[in-house]
C-alpha cells in the first residue's frame, strides 16, 4: 500500500524549505507523480485527483491553465530530453572522438550500464512524433547498437 500522506508530507517539507513559488511546488508535485516509480504504480486518475487535491489545498493560485501548460511543458521536456539522450548516444557510437567530451564519456558508459533498463518502445513513440528527420536514424543506430552489445554480452 503506497503511503500517500507520507508522500505529500515529505514533498510540503522539501517546497516549504526551498522557498518556491505556488507554480514551481506545482511543477515539483507533477514531476514527482510523473517520474517516481511508486507513483507510476497508481493509475493516471489517481494521480491527477491527488495533484487536484494538492493543488486545491496548498496551492490554489494555480489555474487550470497553469496545470495545463506545466504538463504541456513537463511532456515537451521530457521528449527533448530523449531526443537528446538518442542523439547522444548515436554521436558516441558513430564517432568514438567524441568520447573526449567528458560528459558525453561518462554518459557513454552509464547508459551501456543501463542499456537494459532503456524503453525502446517510450523512444519509438517519441521518435515517430518528432519533425526531426535524423531522429529515426539515430534511433535506429541505437537499437542496432543495443543489438550488437547484447550479442558481445552473450559471448
């Protein structure tokens, strides 16, 4: 059973120590019901009345246009973020020079850490809505890529 007063405490806690405003604790709370692993748990309605709940008793200067746009903006992000993840490692792969780039290294060996843990069919989606022609491409070398560490791994 998942403690959701626990949850909500903790979050009050950490936004009341920070100083943010009613928006930001918002856009804390909704990345906290999209990202945490407990969270995903509980189905999308759950979240969205424990988000109203929360927003109707700590922050109510928040609109329904605001939320709008914070989760318009939280899904926008968060398909940026893997395009640039898929470009990243496709620049990695194809050009190992690149490796120089000190991030971009040790994002290298964390994601052939993690490889196993990445959602081709999340990319896939992202990928096919994207204008970005080189996307696909990257996405393809990606998943060839996985193909070929998984086939080293099995050696």
């Amino acid at each position: 059973m998942i403690n959701f007063n626990f949850i909500y405490n903790l979050f009050l806690i950490y936004a009341m120590t920070k100083g943010f405003t009613d928006r930001e604790n918002f856009i804390v709370a909704s990345v906290i019901m999209v990202v945490s692993n407990e969270m995903k748990k509980v189905s999308r309605d759950t979240r969205m009345n424990i988000l109203q709940y929360i927003r109707e008793t700590k922050y109510p200067s928040v609109t329904d246009q605001d939320w709008r746009e914070i989760a318009n903006g939280i899904d926008n992000h968060k398909k940026d973020v893997f395009q640039i993840m898929v470009k990243a490692f496709h620049e990695s792969s194809a050009n190992p020079s690149t490796s120089s780039d000190k991030a971009l290294a040790t994002l290298d060996i964390d994601m052939k850490g993690e490889i196993d843990d990445i959602d081709f069919d999340e990319l896939k989606s992202i990928v096919d809505e994207s204008d970005d022609p080189k996307l696909r491409e990257y996405y393809l070398t990606m998943k060839q890529l996985k193909r070929d560490f998984d086939d080293d791994r099995a050696k």
